[in-house]
C-alpha cells in the first residue's frame, strides 16, 4: 500500500515536471527581457493551439483565391519579414502601401503595424485577411472554409476541446504561434550572458550605438516601439503621414513605429516603404540624409557625424544582432496541414 | 406531502419570476412605424430607405428611485434590424425599475483587451479591421439627397480614443420599452454633405453627439 502512493507521488511529480518543461519549452525569454505585455493568462500557452496557429500561418485558405498565405510576406527565412520586393505583394499581385516587418518578440509591443493601427496582436490578423490589397478575404469567409475541412476540425477540437471554428479561435491560434517567436539568441546576447565576448571593432560599434541609436533602438528589443520621424524625405508617390493616419494629430505627422534593429541581415529592404537594400544606405541617411521637418525627432538636432571607420564598426555592431537560432528554428517553419492530420 | 407542498411552492415562485423577468425592449422604427429594411420613407423632402442598422448597447444598469437595483450580467448587446430577436434584452430576473442608463457602443477597455466571442464577435461586421475598434453606431441605405454614387450613405459611428470618443451614454426613465427613432438623424445631419463617415473621425463624434436623443421611451 506505501509503495503504491509513493509510486503514485512519483509518477505525479514526473507528469508535473514534464508539464514545467513543456511550458519553458514554448516562451523563454532572458531575464532581462522585461515582462511581457500580452496577457498570457486566456488561455495559456499550449502546444496544440500553437501547432494549429502554425499551419493557419503557413496556408492560402486564409484568403481569397487561395494563394497567399502568412508567410508569403512573413518568411521565416527573413526573421518574418519579406525580402523579394519593397511594398508586399498580395492577392492578384496588387501591391500594398507598406514593406513588411519582420515578426519576433511581438509579446512586448504595444502597438502593430507601422502606424500603430492595430491596439492587440489578437485583433491583428483580420487586418490582412479583410484588406482587399493583402488576402481580400473575411472572417466568415474563411470560417466557412475551414468548416468544410475535417483536418481543420479535427485540430481545432484537439486545441480548444471543441470543433466548432470562431473568430476567436482563429486569432488565438494565430497569436499564440506568433507568441513563440522570440528572437534572444544573438552574439549580443550571449554577451550579456556571459558566454562570449565582443570584438574590439564591435565594442566601439556598441558605443556609437548607444550614442547614436539607442534612444529610439533601446535594448534588449532594439527598438522603444514607440512612434518617431527619423527624417526619410516622404516619397512623393505614396505620401504616407505614418502614425498621423491614425491619430490625424499634427504632431503626429511622419512618425512611423521605430522597428527593430535584431536580424537586419535577413529583412532587408528596410524602412516602412522598404526604400534601403543596405545597412550603409541606413547608416549614410543616418549621417547626411536627415531631411528637417516639423516633427522631426529632437535626436537630430544635432547631426550624427561618423568617421567612415565609425560606420564599419556600427555596421559590425549591428551584426551581432542576427539570430540565426531564430531564423532557422524548425518549429517556426512550414508545417502543412496534411501533415498533421489526413483527410 | 408538506413537502409537495413547498416544492409546488417553490415551483410556482421560479414560474412567477422567470414570467415577470426584467426584459427591455429596444425597438428601431421610422417616425410612428417599426423599421422595415429597404423600404421607402418619403421624408420631408427626401426619399430615402435604410439597408443596414445596427448598433451596440452596454454597460446596461437599472435604477429605482435613482439608486441602482441591477447591473445587467452580458457586457454588451448588439442590436440588429435583421434579427428582432436581437431587440430584446432579459434579465432573467425580476426587479422593479423606472430609470435605466446605458452606453450606446463599446467601451474603450473592452476596445483594446483583445479577441471577444458572441455579440462582439469581429464577425459581426461591427469591427474595424484595418484599424483595430468596434463600430458603436452603423446606418446604411440610400437618400435622394445624397450625392454618392447611387445614392449611397454610410454612417459608421466609431472611435474610443479620447481625441475621437464616440461611445455615448444615456439615461431614460422608462418601464422597458425603449424606441430608436432613426428619423430623427435624416433631421439632424445634413445628409448631402455628410454622407460617408466610416473612420474615428471629426465627423463621427459630430454624428455621435446626436445618437443619445434617438432613444425615447416608449410608454
């Protein structure tokens, strides 16, 4: 009878563990990541919804003529970002306002999309499944389609203990795959962990940059989140205001959200128009191609002078911020969905 | 057999209540007549028919002698001129009452906290998707004084940021029955200059600072 209970307790504290481990497995931020911003309590992280977020992000059925999925603008092999073309490309090829972003570390942002428009990851899906340049579907539309698909069924009871396919149960899933890409593996990070160190030419780097950069590009996401005009001469063609769209507030007028300086080699063009193929263009407007304007942000005020040896060693700096753990992490990549259940 | 006594008792108690339960009616209507989608209102000198109506109603609180006596239980309700089943609000519950208050549209918490189920449901075509937040206030149809194509208008009465708050509140002595009078805005808003508001805008707070007198108890 003893050893029955504590065989019992045994196997309990094993199942437990297994639990603990299963739960660092999906979010493990470095302590000095602050805490996140998205509520992670309704509901927790688990790995059947993540896995059905993942399948919905990799698959066409989202939008209209079945040929666009997520990751046709967010490849994992560019950090999520989309490398091909400046303005993203959607259904019938029409061509969107805005280059992509890269997606990682979107627990801690308050905000999505260049201008801010989106106030809760969860609400951000339906922005490009409804926008008639991106998948030109809707929600019903695709909740009708994923009903008509017992695979699709099939994953939803598995990850919500029900079959019947909701808004909600879609951006959940969605949010909750998009959770889990979180870029921390960086030779910057394992710096500040103690396990490597940097170079002579990327410690002067690190020092131009928190001179320069860091006010707006503030550790450890690289990037405040905040809504800046960094002094891009606005491209007549498109004439975007950035962050005034939203808000129509004066102030607010070219201000578009600081992006994140971690894995610049892999999403490439850069700028919310996409308008930079190198890090050296980004560094040369930095140095003599600020243009003045009301909104400009106070940093300008006074130029930023680098010697042509300074830029090599920011650039160099900047490199360490490439996390090649996260880009070619094969739990983010493309899963089908008839690899998880046949029909 | 006492017992038969007390169950038949409780019985007809839990009988009595749920028939007496608390329901308020909100019912959309044009001029003296209930709303009849696409039809033709001749008004004033406009012609007009409305396709679409609807509108959110929360944060729904009864009074009795200006104390409150019941906070309804659903956080907000969605009124659809589709669906009269959708005009009727239950307590499941039975108090006396001779105020109610209510905010026409979505607070601006519920705004931003995220993916909600039911009447909140995206789905239900009350949210904005390309940028995030609930339409409180949605009207659609055609007016000859409109100068869109075919005539159309569009009012889609929206925003929770404190430069663009369009949520509304309103404060009725009623008994529960409640009408929209939807009239009362072709009287209000100059329909040949605002004809298309479907942002967080100037023009929405304008349209929203209107919408609270359109309710009228119903006696």
């Amino acid at each position: 009878m003893r050893k029955n209970v504590i065989i019992l307790c045994l196997f309990v504290f094993i199942m437990f563990s297994f639990v603990l481990i299963k739960d660092n497995h999906f979010f493990y931020p470095p302590d000095y990541f602050p805490k996140p911003v998205y509520n992670f309590e309704q509901p927790p992280l688990d790995s059947n919804k993540i896995e059905l977020g993942r399948i919905l992000f990799y698959d066409p059925i989202l939008s209209k003529d079945n040929t666009i999925s997520c990751a046709s603008c967010h490849s994992p092999f560019n950090a999520f970002a989309h490398t091909d073309h400046d303005l993203s490309h959607g259904i019938f090829d029409s061509i969107g306002n805005r280059n992509a972003p890269a997606l990682f570390n979107l627990a801690w942002q308050k905000t999505f999309m260049w201008d801010g428009a989106i106030n809760h990851l969860d609400m951000q899906a339906l922005a490009p499944i409804s926008h008639p340049s991106e998948m030109g579907s809707n929600i019903n539309e695709v909740i009708k389609k994923l009903n008509e698909s017992k695979a699709y069924k099939e994953l939803f009871l598995n990850a919500f203990q029900d079959s019947t396919i909701s808004t909600s149960k879609i951006l959940k899933a969605l949010s909750q795959f998009q959770l889990t890409l979180v870029s921390s593996n960086t030779k910057y990070d394992k710096v500040k962990m103690g396990k490597e160190t940097f170079t002579e030419q990327e410690k002067n780097g690190y020092q131009l940059y928190k001179n320069n950069c860091a006010s707006c590009h503030s550790e450890p996401f690289f990037s405040n989140y905040n809504f800046e005009n960094n002094g891009l001469p606005i491209d007549p063609a498109l004439n975007d205001m950035g962050r005034y769209v939203i808000t129509e507030n004066e102030n607010d007028k070219r201000k578009f959200k600081v992006p994140s300086l971690r894995n610049l080699s892999f999403t490439y063009p850069y700028m919310h128009d996409g308008r930079f193929m190198t890090l050296q263009e980004v560094i040369n407007h930095y140095t003599s191609g600020i243009e003045y304007s009301e909104t400009l942000s106070l940093q300008f005020n006074k130029s930023i002078e680098l010697s042509s040896n300074e830029k090599v060693d920011l650039i160099s700096f900047l490199l360490t911020l490439n996390d090649k753990d996260f880009v070619f992490n094969k739990k983010h990549q493309f899963k089908k969905i008839s690899d998880q259940a046949k029909e | 057999m006492k017992l038969y006594v007390l169950f038949g008792m409780l019985f007809m108690t839990f009988q009595t209540h749920s028939q007496n339960a608390v329901k308020i009616t909100f019912m959309p209507k044009f001029e003296s007549e209930n709303l009849t989608l696409n039809k033709v209102y001749y008004f004033k000198n406009d012609t007009l028919n409305i396709s679409n109506f609807k509108c959110y109603i929360s944060n729904l609180t009864y009074y009795k002698n200006d104390s409150i006596v019941h906070s309804s239980i659903k956080k907000a309700h969605l009124i659809d001129a589709t669906d009269s089943s959708s005009f009727i609000i239950l307590e499941n519950e039975f108090f006396k009452f001779d105020k109610i208050r209510f905010n026409i549209g979505v607070d601006s918490l519920t705004n931003v906290s995220g993916i909600f189920e039911g009447d909140l449901d995206p789905a239900n075509g009350m949210y904005w998707t390309w940028q995030s937040g609930y339409i409180n206030f949605k009207i659609e149809g055609s007016s000859s004084l409109c100068p869109a194509r075919k005539n159309k208008f569009y009012w889609h009465i929206g925003g929770y940021s404190p430069s663009f708050n369009t949520l509304r509140q309103v404060s009725l002595k009623t008994n529960g029955k409640v009408s929209i009078q939807l009239d009362k805005l072709f009287e209000e808003i100059d329909i040949s200059e605002e004809y298309q508001v479907m942002s967080p805008s100037d023009g929405a707070v304008q349209i929203a600072d209107k919408l609270p007198s359109l309710f009228k108890s119903n006696q």
